[in-house]
C-alpha cells in the first residue's frame, strides 16, 4: 500500500506523532512519502497514494481552527479526488472536536473520503489510529 503522510512540521509535537506512524508503517512493509507543507512550493499531486493522512494543529482554543497553511495546502492539491484519507490533530485544551471537523470538511471539499479520524496527544493515541488503518489494509 502506497500511504502518504502530510502535516505541519513547524509544530514539533505532530511531528513526532507522524514520524511515529511513519515508521510503523514503513516497517509493516508499506512504502511511505512523508510531506512537509512548509517544504511544498508547488503544488502537489496525491493521485498515486491508496491512502492519505492529513495533519493539522489546532490554532485556536475556543475557536477550533486549524492551521492556516493545513486550509492553504488543501485549496491547492491534486489528487484528492475519491481518495481514502484520515485526519489528525494534536488536541488543545478546547477547540479540538471542532479542528477535526474542520479539518475533515477541508479535506472532503477537495473531493477526499474521510475514512477515520483522531485528535493524537500521545503515541499511544498514535497507535490506536494505527492499528485500525493496517486492519484496514
């Protein structure tokens, strides 16, 4: 299964959630392509992945907003279109439920299908989410 991973790396915490997942991935044989949204210049093409994880951090607490650049990047991709995707966010201490919704609605105005869905605090949150995708398959 060909999986790709995009979040916000400025935000170290889903950084390290995601290079987790990343690796477990990678070690049930997966092949994995991992993408920075600050590191993309151009737009980019998803089409080739069987499944995407999107993740974002939650940017206001009462508000539930998630990352501008998360929103900016979705506008701009190709490839979503009927795709399986599963959205993430590091959790707040408000606002969480509503950064996931908002997430997934992003991702579904892009054409994708939310298949799954977790605010991730720690790995063991990381690995929960994991092992219902590889059940997956």
């Amino acid at each position: 299964m060909r999986v790709a991973f995009v979040y916000l790396g400025k935000d170290k915490a889903l950084q390290q959630s995601t290079r987790y997942m990343i690796n477990a991935f990678e070690k049930s044989g997966h092949t994995v392509k991992a993408i920075e949204i600050e590191d993309v210049s151009s737009p980019i093409n998803l089409r080739p992945y069987d499944v995407i994880f999107i993740g974002a951090s939650v940017v206001s607490a009462f508000g539930g907003k998630i990352s501008p650049e998360v929103v900016n990047f979705l506008k701009g991709v190709a490839g979503m279109e009927g795709k399986k995707t599963v959205a993430y966010v590091r959790p707040s201490l408000f606002g969480t439920d509503k950064a996931l919704r908002r997430l997934m609605a992003n991702m579904e105005s892009s054409g994708a299908f939310v298949t799954d869905f977790q605010a991730i605090k720690s790995d063991r949150d990381a690995q929960l989410l994991l092992e219902r995708q590889l059940k997956k398959g």
